[in-house]
C-alpha cells in the first residue's frame, strides 16, 4: 500500500492553519515529519510570493531541493498540475516538459475533458512514458472514472495498469466527501484493472483512508484535504492524522517506502 501526503494544497493558508507548509523550508520540515510517519509520495503544492498557488517551474526546483536537502530519496515527489482556474492545460503541459519531475498528478477532466483532447493528450502521456514521469490521474466523478477505464483500455494513457486517485467532497465547508461517493466510485468500472487511490476533503478522511486499505486502494491524508484529527480535534501538523490511520489500520497490506515504490514502477 502506498501512503501518500498532501500536506498544503492550492487553496488554504496559514490563516486557516498556523501549522500549514507554504515555504520550501515549512514544506521540507513537515516532509521529515511526514517520512517518519510512513509516507511514500510527497503531493506537492508551491506558492509564489504572494502566496498563490503556482504552477512556475522555478518555484518547483526550490521547493524540490529544500525536500530533498532534508529527506533525500526517501520520498517520491509528486507535483501538481491543478489549474485553479488560473493555467490552460497547454500550461500544465508545459510545466511538467520544463521540470521534467519524478511524478506527476494530473486532473482528467483538465488534462483530457473532451474526445477532441485525446490525442494531443495521448501524445503528452506518451511524453510521460519515454521520460519515465508517474502520472496519477486525478478523477472526481463515477463518470470520470467510466471513461478514465475507457481511455485506459483504449490504450491513450501508454500504461495498462495506470494510477489514479478518487477525490471525494470538493474544498468548502459543505462539500464533504462520504462513503457513497467511494462505493459509486469503485462501482463505475472494474477497479482491478488499474491502481486506485482514495482522498475526502473533510472529517471523514480518515474513514475513507481505512476503508480504501481495506479494499485494496491507496492512500492520501493531509491539510489539502482534512485539518481534523481521527477524533475530530484540530490536527497540530499533517503527520497526526497519518498516525492515527496508521494505529487504527487492521489490515495486513505492507506500506511500501519511496525505495520500493520505485523499484515496482521501473519494472513497468
């Protein structure tokens, strides 16, 4: 099983958080924290001076050495491509070509939102492949997940068995994910084929996270998502509510470090 931490996101600030990592040096401290506590994939978010979100290939380059000086090889990084409102997806595109990063998550409905989109798009998963980038496909939707199967069985993503996370509830206060939205989720297409994981904006993470471990999926905690704790009291850093998965987990599933998930994806 693999952990993933999405410790800041696009959105929130310290305002909302004293304790949320905006920085390269506030994001690498909580990456050694985040390590110690299990995680494999670091979910990255930068922001630019003013503290907006950013897709600026600079910034990244900061961001990513301030993670590695800290914590070397023993996370995956995985950068973000979510366009806010603010990048066309030529943008994203381009961004990822620039910075050529270890991973990459990138939103289907941004990335590929029409069939006009699905070759140029198909030529950039390709991109992906010959440079040995990891794409996870962000999907918020059982109809998203329904042709995210179709578009993988089509060939269009150049992997078989592709990655992708389940997003469940929207940012806001009343747009929390819930368990219907996983079960119509993993009822759309047959799940077995591609790797899955799971994220739920609000208090019920943490039962979103138990479950997906309990059904095969993966994982992603963090202040993008939840700022809550297990028992529902404010977490004072993103490792808290890993480490309260990590107590309440039952099932037998090894959590795999960023060595191991390295060596599964080159035997690609």
């Amino acid at each position: 099983m693999v952990i993933i931490s999405a410790p800041n996101g696009a959105r929130r600030t310290r305002e909302d958080h004293p304790a949320l990592p905006v920085t390269p040096g506030q994001i690498a401290a909580a990456a050694e924290e985040l390590v110690a506590a299990g995680t494999a994939v670091l979910h990255l978010h930068v922001r630019d001076a003013s503290g907006r979100h950013s897709l600026d290939a600079d910034i990244y380059r900061a961001a990513i050495a301030a993670i590695r000086a800290a914590v070397g090889d023993r996370l995956v990084i995985q950068v973000t491509t979510e366009a806010v409102g603010m990048y066309s997806r030529e943008a994203q595109m381009a961004v990822v070509r620039d910075l050529r990063p270890e991973a990459v998550s990138l939103a289907l409905r941004e990335l590929c939102p029409d069939e006009a989109s699905e070759a140029e798009a198909g030529r950039f998963y390709a991109f992906l492949a010959r440079e040995r980038i990891w794409p996870q496909h962000i999907l918020y939707t059982p109809a998203e997940v329904l042709r995210f199967d179709r578009l993988r069985r089509n060939g269009v993503f150049a992997d078989d068995h592709p990655w992708c996370l389940f997003v469940l509830g929207r940012y806001g206060d009343q747009a929390a994910g819930d368990r219907a939205q996983l079960d119509a989720m993993l009822g759309a297409a047959d799940c077995s084929a591609f790797h899955w994981a799971v994220c739920c904006f609000g208090p019920w993470e943490h039962e979103a996270a138990l479950l997906a471990a309990r059904q095969g999926g993966h994982v992603r905690l963090g202040f993008e998502n939840n700022l809550l704790r297990a028992d529902g009291t404010l977490a004072n850093s993103n490792a808290e509510p890993l480490a309260d998965f990590m107590a309440a987990r039952r099932d037998d599933r090894q959590v795999v470090t960023a060595g191991q998930l390295r060596h599964y994806l080159a035997d690609r």
